[in-house]
C-alpha cells in the first residue's frame, strides 16, 4: 500500500476537501485525485463520496481512517527507533500546545532547548488543550504541553509540570474587587465570561459551582484568555483567570477559603516511540516542574 496514497487520503479525511489537502500537502489538487484513485483501484473500493463541493467518507473510508493512522504510525515508530540508536539528538519534533502556555511558560524553556539542541528543528503548532489530546492520539504530534484533563484518556500518559493557581477576578471598579466579604453565591448572581465549555477550565470552575448548588451567570464564553482578561478589564463580566495573568488591568475578587487550581504539564501516547529530541524536551520540563 502506497504511503504517500494513504497520506493524502488522511489529508483529505481531516480537512474535509481535495484542496485542503493539497494545500496541506504542497501539491496540486489533480496530484491528491491522482493519489486517490490510485488507492481506490488498489482496494478496489470508493472511499469518499464527492457531492458538490462536499467530501465525505464512505463506509469503506471510515474504516481504512483509523488503520490508515496505525500504519503511518508504525511507519513513524520504526524510524525513531532506528533514529533513536544514533544517540544523536536531532531532526524534527512536533510540539503541540495551548496559546496561553506558548506564550507565558514555554519561551525560557525553548530558548534553552533551541541552545542545546540546534539540531533540532521545531514544529510547534497553538492549539486548544483538548485539540491536543486529538493529535497525540492520532499521532500527529509526538509531545503536547497543555492543561491537563482531569480524567486523561487510558491511551495517553500525562505528566504535571506546573501547578497553575487560579483567581477570580473583576475590573478594578467592579462591586465584585472592593467587596471584602463576597461569597460564591454573590459571585453567581452577576455575569461571567467563561472559558469555552468544552476547556478544561471551564469544567473545574463549573464542578466548584455545583458543589455549592450554584449556577454561575454566564453572559458570555471564549477559549482564548487574553480576550476574557480584555472582556473582565473594561468591567462586562468577571471572570476565573492563572494567577500569572494578573496585573493592573484586573482585579482579584477576594474569597475566604476558596483555592482554585489546574495542572499544567504534557502529554504522550503511551504506544510511541520517542524520538531523542523529544525525550531530551521531557527532560527539560521535568526540570522546571513545581509550584509557580
């Protein structure tokens, strides 16, 4: 079976077009029909249906989708295997991981490792932590260094690295910041903006809700913090954002007896190979792991 068949046919499952796959790819949109078709008469099945301008996959299709991952996978593994017995550290690492880490943990940690390691070269691509988790399972990614799930799937290892305390927070003119003696009751009767519902973040603050019998008032949700921080500094809604954002623009809400955290840290598929360059990274985030 052709890889570079059954990579276009991955490409084409993922992005849901021809051209996207192309694009993906750095090829022609005939060369991916090319590729296909040379797959199908190889299988001697149909394995998209192409109606208009929809690609979907066939019966056929959703099956070959996941042993497609395996064998590129096993493809992958075999060669940082055989990379690995060199002891050289070089050649590329996929890192995937959340635009908040990327921005305010990971840049001493990869000046430090682009120092060490000039051999290797960096593929870091900024998604959300869940998405990760996608892309460590389908072997898109060799590492990820995102908010951990309280419960991670039993096909991945996850490995805390910072212990990422988390604050309520108001506009500085909020009734919410100059009130010493608020509770989570108080809290819920005015608007929020909230992390997506589909973070992680989102989940950790909803459980401390409901522990109390609370439904918090949420007017309005994003996944990407500085735009809560902006939402929370001009006074719309408070907020739950990492203690390492606070600054001038936000204040923190006052809360007897409420400690709110989430763990930080990376994970791996518990069935790949890794290669030098991601071992020596792992080793660099062991190093700085602890309590900010």
């Amino acid at each position: 079976m052709d890889l570079a068949n059954l990579s276009a046919f991955i490409a084409i499952a993922e992005t849901g077009s021809f051209s996207g796959a192309a694009e993906r790819l750095f090829l022609t949109q005939p060369a991916i029909s090319k590729r296909i078709a040379g797959l199908e008469q190889q299988l001697d099945v149909r394995l998209f249906d192409r109606l208009g301008r929809e690609v979907t996959l066939t019966e056929a299709g959703r099956a070959l989708l996941p042993r497609a991952y395996q064998i590129l996978n096993v493809l992958d593994d075999t060669r940082r295997a055989l990379t690995n017995l060199t002891g050289a550290v070089s050649g590329r690492l996929t890192l995937a991981t959340s635009h908040h880490i990327g921005l305010h943990r990971l840049p001493p940690l990869l000046r430090v490792f682009t120092r060490q390691y000039p051999a290797v070269a960096l593929d870091i691509q900024f998604m959300d932590s869940e998405q990760a988790y996608d892309e460590i399972l389908h072997g898109r990614a060799e590492i990820a260094v995102i908010t951990l799930a309280p419960e991670p799937h039993h096909l991945v290892k996850a490995v805390p690295v910072w212990d990422d305390a988390l604050d309520f927070v108001a506009a500085p003119e909020h009734p919410l910041a100059n009130n010493q003696s608020v509770s989570l009751a108080d809290i819920a009767r005015h608007p929020a903006v909230f992390p997506g519902g589909n973070t992680f973040t989102h989940h950790i603050v909803q459980r401390l809700f409901e522990s109390q019998g609370l439904t918090p008032n949420i007017a309005m949700s994003t996944n990407y913090l500085e735009t809560i921080k902006m939402m929370v500094s001009i006074g719309l809604a408070w907020s739950v954002l990492p203690r390492t954002m606070l600054d001038e623009q936000v204040a923190p809400i006052a809360l007897p007896g409420i400690q709110l955290s989430r763990q930080l840290g990376y994970i791996l598929h518990t069935e790949r190979t890794l290669s030098n360059a991601a071992r020596a990274f792992m080793a660099l985030l062991d190093s700085h792991s602890g309590p900010t």
